[in-house]
C-alpha cells in the first residue's frame, strides 16, 4: 500500500487560492494531487475545519476570547432551553384533556 503524503499549511493554502482560480480538477492535475484529496481540503475549509490561519499569540488570544464568549453563550441557551421545556411540560399538563375534562365535571354542580 502506498505510504500516506502530508502536507504543510502553507501548501494547503495555495491549493485553495489555485481552487478559487482554476477550479478543483484543474488545480489538482496542476498541482498533481488527487482531485479527491484536494475536493476534501476545501470541504474542510468550507466547514471551517481545515485551520489554516497561522497560530500567533494575538491569534491564540483572540481563539480562547472567542472560545469563552462561545462557552457563555452555550450555557444561556441551555438556561433558556431547559426554562422553555418546562413551560412546555406545565402547558402540555394544563391542556391535557383529561384534566380539562376532570375541571369541568368539578365546576359542574348538581342541585
């Protein structure tokens, strides 16, 4: 079997400015990669998978900024989702018909 070819960063990165340019199949027989490999790079890049941008103490800085500001948000929607579900729950109790029907037979009297 064939031994597994690595790439750098910056490589990577110039395959994707030659993407953007010519295309996927023309940069990949360009550049003499497989067209597959370089399709799933800029898969990658389009999720925001592929990292590219080189990692700085400014860049790291504003990573773990963002990975902090992204954790708080994280926990007021939790906050909220578990605050929705249990009005959820308190709604689905006070429409159930069962109930509906048990207040009423309640409000009804009989002389």
């Amino acid at each position: 079997m064939g031994q597994v070819k690595q790439y750098d960063r910056e490589y990577k990165e110039e395959a994707l400015k030659l993407v953007e340019e010519k295309g996927c199949k023309n940069a990949s027989e360009e550049l003499g990669i497989s067209y597959n490999t370089l399709y799933g790079w800029v898969k990658e890049a389009r999720k925001g998978n592929l990292h590219l941008e080189k990692r700085s103490d400014s860049n790291v800085s504003k990573l773990e900024e963002e990975l902090q500001q992204l954790r708080r948000t994280n926990k007021e929607l939790a906050k909220e989702n578990k605050r929705l579900q249990e009005e959820n729950e308190f709604l689905a109790e006070a429409t159930d018909i069962d109930n509906i029907k048990y207040n009423v037979n309640l409000a009804i009297t009989y002389p």
